[in-house]
C-alpha cells in the first residue's frame, strides 16, 4: 500500500529536481548567496587576497548562513517551477515566502554595516544597527523558519495541484 501523505510530499520535490536545470540553479543560488552572507558577515575577505577567516565567536553565525543558504538553493528553484510550468495564480506564499526568508537573514547580516548606517540614517541608522546587531541570531532563525515554510507551502501546492494515478 502507498503512503499518500509520503507520496505528497516527496513527489513534487523529485518533479522539480529530476530537471537538471533546476538542480544548477539551485546550486548556483545557493552558492551565491553563500558568498553574499560570508563576505557581509566579514568572513570571507576579498582584499588583497581572498582569505576565508571563521573566529570562534561567529560559528553559530557561519552554520545559520550556510542552512539559510541551503534552503534558498532549495526553494528558489521549486518557486521557479511553479511560476513557469504550473498554471496557478500567484499566490502570497509562492513568492513572499522566499522573498520574506531571504531579507530577513541578508538584513541580519547587515549588522556589519552599522558604521555606514550610523552615519547616513544619524540616531535612526545607530539605532537599526544595534537592534540588527543584538537580535543577529534569532532574526536569521526567523529566517530559516520562514524558508521551511516557503518550502512547505510550494511543495504543497505541487502536489495538490498533480493528479496523482489512483490505485486499483
């Protein structure tokens, strides 16, 4: 006997992905913002050499960059799919839901950047700048759980959306 709910949610992830297309895509969004979070995050260094640096202090920070990254690889793809080859309407959650995962976890890393901010914006640059910098962490677990979402939620609408053989 076949487990539907299995079946539901493990279907439309493969339908997506037996594309390679998608797969390099995915890859490649991934990686991207991987170098984005890790050079803003004053991990990876550009001048004079590239230089990979990860102090103690930024571990917890490092692993939250690279599971967001991760899930942004995952679900942007997924999202594509459904934009190009399903005739739903766009729906909030197609596309808010990776958008919404994504600045979230890019606006915590701009904790980096609070110097800049402080002298643009004055006291409400200094002010953005400390809360992004105190609430880093949880806004990037914010982040993360927004991405799983995003990813239930397209991953949902694939599979109600197929029509599935039925058993005889």
């Amino acid at each position: 006997m076949i487990n539907l709910t299995r079946v539901k949610f493990v279907y439309p992830t493969r339908l997506v992905f037996s594309n390679k297309r998608y797969v390099v895509l995915g890859i490649l969004v991934a990686a991207s913002f991987w170098v984005v979070l890790n050079i803003l995050d004053q991990i990876i260094f550009l001048s004079p050499i590239v230089t990979f640096y990860l102090p103690s202090y930024s571990i917890t920070g490092f692993v939250i960059s690279n599971i967001t990254s991760g899930l942004v690889g995952f679900v942007v793809p997924m999202n594509i799919h459904v934009l190009r080859q399903t005739r739903l309407k766009l729906g909030t959650s197609v596309v808010s839901g990776s958008v919404g995962g994504v600045i979230p976890s890019v606006c915590a890393s701009c904790s980096s950047i609070g110097l800049f901010l402080a002298s643009t914006f004055g006291t409400a640059g200094a002010t953005a700048s400390a809360f992004l910098t105190n609430y880093d962490t949880p806004l990037r677990l914010v982040a993360i759980g927004v991405l799983v979402y995003a990813y239930y939620s397209v991953n949902r609408k694939l599979a109600f959306s197929c029509v599935l053989p039925s058993e005889k």
